[in-house]
C-alpha cells in the first residue's frame, strides 16, 4: 500500500470529512521521500494506519438549561494514535463540531505531540454544544453532563484530554469536578486545570508564547528580531491573547484581533493595558467592537485582517481562515513570516501562496505545540506531585520550542522543496511522522 493508495482510501471512506482529508493529504504531501528511504514503513503499512483512528467515541449528552429544558447534544473523543504515549489533545466546544473535524485535529495531534519530545499520543475531542449565550450555570451543568460521559474512557495513562476553542480553564475545573467526583481519584486526566488543584504555571500561556518563541527562533535564522516589527494576529481568545502579549514583551507591534464577527485594529498598537482589557472584555463573553469606544481605532464588521502592511501573520482563530486570496494579501502587504497558533488555518491553496512567494511558514504541528508541551509537563507533575515555577516552566517551554524548530529545519534541510527558505512545514512532518511511525514498525501490526 502506498501513500498514494492510501490518501484514495481515504478520499473515498470519507468524502464528507473535508477536513480530515486536507489534513491527511497535507502530511502525505511531504512524507514520500522519507517513506522511500525506510522502506519498512511501506512494508508495515504505517501511513494507511495512521490514516484511520484507533476508535472513536461518540455519545449523547442530555443536559437541563436555565428554563428547565432538557436540551441534546452530541459529544466524541477521537483516540487517534497511543503509539508514543497516552493519547492527548484538547476539547473542542463549538457548534461547527463534528467527526471529520474532530479526526483532522486529531490526526495533527499525532505529530505535534511527536515532536515536542514528551512521550504523548494523539487525540480529540469534543461537542456541537455551543457555549455563546449560555449562563454560567448551563455551562457548568453541561460540562458536568459531557464527563458524565466522557469518564468512562480517559484515565492519566490512557487519554487525557485538555481545553481548546470554547474550553478554557473554567470549563476543565468542572470537568475535572466530576471525574473526581465519579472515580474517586484525583489523578492527572485532565490537563490546563487551575494553579493550586493540580494545574500547572504557565498553561493559560503555554500556546500564544510558546508561538512566539518558535517565530523568535525563525527570525534568528534570518539574523533578526521582534523589534520594530508590525504583527498581524487574528483571533481573539486564548492563544490569541497570549501571542500578542509575547509578541509585545519581545518588541514588536501588534496591530490586529479579530473574532467571528470582524477585525479590531490599532495602528498605534496593543499595549499591556489594551490588551488587559481585552482579555476581560472576551472572558465576560462581551464584543471585540466595543474597544473603540475605550481606546480608539477601528472595527471592521465581518471582515478579516490580513489587509494591512506587516512583517509577521499569526493567525490564531480556527481552520482554513486565510484563503487563497487572503494568502495573496499578505504577499502585497509584505509579510515575510507566518506562523500558525490555530491548527490548520491556511487552506491548502494559501499555503501553496504563501511557500511559492519565499514566506517562511510554519505549520500549526510545530507552531503551536507549546500548549500540548505544557500539558505533558503538568502531566509529569501532576505524576510526582511537585510543582514547579513559573520561571523553570517557561524556560522548559522556551527549550522545546527551540529544538521543535531546530528539528524542523534540519529535517527541512533533507527534505523540503522550498528554495531560499527553510521548508518547515516539511520538517515538521517529516520528524514527527518518522517518530510516531518507528514505533509502529516495532510493534508489528498493532
Ligand atoms: P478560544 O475559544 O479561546 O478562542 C477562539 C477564537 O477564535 C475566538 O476569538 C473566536 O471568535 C475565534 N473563532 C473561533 N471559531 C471561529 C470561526 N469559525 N470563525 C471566526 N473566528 C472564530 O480558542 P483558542 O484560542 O484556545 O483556540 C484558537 C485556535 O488555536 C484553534 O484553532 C485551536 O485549535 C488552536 N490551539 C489551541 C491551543 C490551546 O492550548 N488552547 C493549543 C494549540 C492550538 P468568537 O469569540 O467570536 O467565537
Ligand atoms: O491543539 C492543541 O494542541 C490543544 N488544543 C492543546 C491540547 C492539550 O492537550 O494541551
């Protein structure tokens, strides 16, 4: 079975997972040349095992509103690959939710994980469950209801789930609440948990300044720094926030947000203070627009925010969120790095933009693998039960994302095909996709 064989299977079992199949057949674009080399990848089939998830689960969670209403949702977790390691990846709650993007994210998973270093395998989950507009106490109920479900399948050394768009910390606590409450066992399940209940430092921040230590790492390559340089991130929640604030700790100028309504920008900047506020402003559920009336500059309803001059793209909100066209306007507008905070934002075709006019370009796998670094190391933690700083975390964080860029580039070196500029997204499937695969040339067929 080649790759090639193997993507066709996939086209054809799972034409209505459009996401699934851009996923797959972005790493397979770039794994031929090291498939060919290790010939006992072909021999074991590893590509087309990876290609379908070991099981995923799929449940109803029935939960009671604030009017008394019992209200249906759907909820999965996709246990893609425990070939390194337990199998780890966020949880996702929003009402675009389904099987197919659950599976992309959580075959991505695979290789992120992979390359961090910390031995974690791949996986996703989450519900349609839409959390805009629900009370504190639906959130709070709906959370309890979904681990109701969801417990009978993790364990700290069989899957431990994490937050990603829609669960923050808030959200884990509660889930967290109830698996203490069903098992008995307070063990490390569930990872970005509050600080002082078995949560480690720097979580909340692990994404965004794990993102903007991989590009510090890029613009070395370059001779260059943060300094001066404009930013452009879109997005407004968690990774979003903390890349803007490393960005800016770092020198540079951050002069967009965006959410799902438009773009906010500041020509003069997002300060400490702005972006403070921002932070507080979108934990109370409230509008992005409303800054102008505080701070001044401009919101743009239903637009996005790659129409601006700029050296740096950090797109931070969801999937396929810069187009092909959108990929065109960084180009004219002059930006010379992307870097992925959110998983799979570029369309394949903004991708193919972006690396045929000398962007250098990093793909979420390597980009925005802080956040899963951080979860490994509280799962360690949590493992010994000693907690470590601030400081010693961070510079653990700044450590993995360092060598997933230097491992990226010199897998890049061998097997890329961009000229002039290091082929990271090559790199990084190349490294996390050898790890993951000699370990199932080991087991055989298993
Ligand atoms: P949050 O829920 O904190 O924030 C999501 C942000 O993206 C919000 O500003 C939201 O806007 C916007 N957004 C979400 N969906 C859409 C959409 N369909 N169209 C336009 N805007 C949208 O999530 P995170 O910051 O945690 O996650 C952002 C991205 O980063 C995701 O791709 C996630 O998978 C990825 N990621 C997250 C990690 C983590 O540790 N949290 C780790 C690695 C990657 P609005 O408020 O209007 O909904
Ligand atoms: O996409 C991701 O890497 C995450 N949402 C974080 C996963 C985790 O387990 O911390």
């Amino acid at each position: 079975m080649t790759i090639q064989s193997a993507i066709a299977k996939v086209e054809q079992n799972y034409a209505h997972q459009p996401e699934f199949i851009q996923a797959v057949k972005e790493v397979a674009s770039t794994i031929e040349k090291v498939y060919a080399d290790n010939p006992k990848f072909a021999e074991y089939k590893v590509f087309e095992r990876l290609c379908e998830p070991d099981r995923v689960i799929n449940f109803r969670v029935n939960w009671e509103d604030d009017k008394g209403e019992i209200q249906v949702n759907r909820g999965w977790r996709v246990q893609f690959s425990n070939a390194i390691g337990p199998y780890k990846g966020g949880l996702r709650f929003h009402p675009t939710v389904n099987e197919g993007v659950l599976k992309f994210l959580g075959f991505e998973q695979i290789f992120k994980n992979a390359l961090t270093g910390l031995p974690m395998g791949g996986g996703k989950g989450g519900s349609d469950f839409d959390p805009k507009g629900k009370s504190e106490a639906e959130i709070r109920r709906f959370c309890y209801a979904f681990m109701r479900e969801l417990h009978k399948n993790i364990g700290k050394d069989m899957d431990v789930p994490a937050g990603d768009i829609g669960v923050g910390g808030r959200e884990v606590n509660y889930m967290f609440a109830m698996y203490k409450n069903l098992t008995r066992e307070f063990e490390g399940v569930l990872t970005g948990k509050g600080v002082g209940h078995g949560g480690s430092l720097i979580r909340t921040e692990a994404t965004g300044y794990g993102l903007v230590y991989f590009l510090d790492n890029m613009l070395k390559v370059n001779n260059e720094t943060l300094v001066g340089k404009t930013v452009l991130v879109s997005g407004a929640g968690n990774v979003a926030q903390y890349a803007a604030e490393k960005a800016l700790h770092l020198g540079g100028k951050v002069i967009t947000f965006s959410d799902s309504k438009g773009t906010l920008v500041d020509k003069d900047g997002f300060t400490q203070e702005k972006i403070n506020w921002i932070k507080n402003h979108k934990a109370n559920n409230q509008s992005l627009a409303d800054y102008v009336a505080q701070f001044g500059g401009e919101w743009l309803a239903g637009q996005r925010p790659w129409q601006f001059d700029a050296d740096v793209a950090l797109p931070c909100a969801t999937q396929n969120e810069v187009s092909e066209e959108d990929a065109k306007a960084l180009v004219k507008h002059g930006v010379k790095y992307v870097a992925e905070g959110a998983n799979m934002p570029l369309t394949a075709e903004a991708i193919d933009v972006v690396r045929e006019h000398g962007i250098a370009y990093a793909p979420g796998k390597a980009a925005n693998a802080g956040g899963v670094a951080v979860s490994g190391l509280e799962m360690s933690q949590n493992s010994v039960r000693r907690y470590k700083s601030f400081e010693e975390l961070d510079g653990q964080l700044q450590t993995i994302m360092k060598n997933i860029h230097d491992n990226s580039k010199v897998a890049g070196e061998k097997y890329g095909t961009t000229k002039g500029v290091v082929d990271y997204m090559t790199g990084a499937n190349v490294a996390g996709f050898v790890q993951v695969a000699n370990a199932l040339v080991a087991y055989g067929y298993l």
